[in-house]
C-alpha cells in the first residue's frame, strides 16, 4: 500500500476539496465540481507545489485527464506524454501525463 501526503481544503467547517502528493507525483486534486472555476483548485495546487518545494522537490508530475489538461497548463505544467489510464470501474481512459520543474 503507497503512502501519500493527503491534504482536506476547507472553509467555513465545510469540506471543498482536497489534494494528494507522493515524493513528486501530485496523485489528486479534486474539488466539488459544483466549485468549479472559483479558484479552489489552484489554490489546493499551490499547496502541494509548496509542500514538495519545502520538502526539496525539483519536479512534480501528475497524470491528468483530457478534461483538466487545461487548468494544470494554466498552471505551468507541461505535456510529457499521453497514456490510458484504467479507472476502477474497469474502462480505460486516455490521460496526459504532465510535469512542471522549480528553480
């Protein structure tokens, strides 16, 4: 079983999402899609980013699907390759993998 670092973004007592890190792979951002485009996920991305830098990381690397391509470029990270991701429901799904470096 991996483990990862697993941060909850709250306000008012209320749970809006959340972000998940392991070493220098960003492995979820997620945030209610009922929120969408109110700037919690990127303030839950830069969270991450300054988790890893605090922690020396040069590099993170996520796998994103093509619907979220755009924030995490909006973002600064940029396109390595494409893969198909298995979800857990079986079906397989195309995915971007993207990474973004700290100087």
């Amino acid at each position: 079983m991996s483990k990862y670092d697993l941060f909850v973004y709250e306000e008012d007592n209320q749970i809006l999402g959340m972000g998940a890190i392991d070493g220098n792979r960003i492995k979820k951002v997620y945030v209610d899609t009922k929120l969408h485009g109110k700037g919690i996920g990127k303030r839950i991305l830069e969270f991450l980013e300054s988790h890893a830098k605090a922690k020396g990381i040069k590099e993170l690397v996520l796998c994103a699907y093509e619907n979220s391509k755009g924030f995490y470029e909006k973002q600064g990270y940029k396109i390595i390759s494409s893969k198909e991701i298995r979800r857990c429901q079986g079906e397989s799904v195309k995915g971007i993998e993207m990474h973004k470096f700290f100087f």
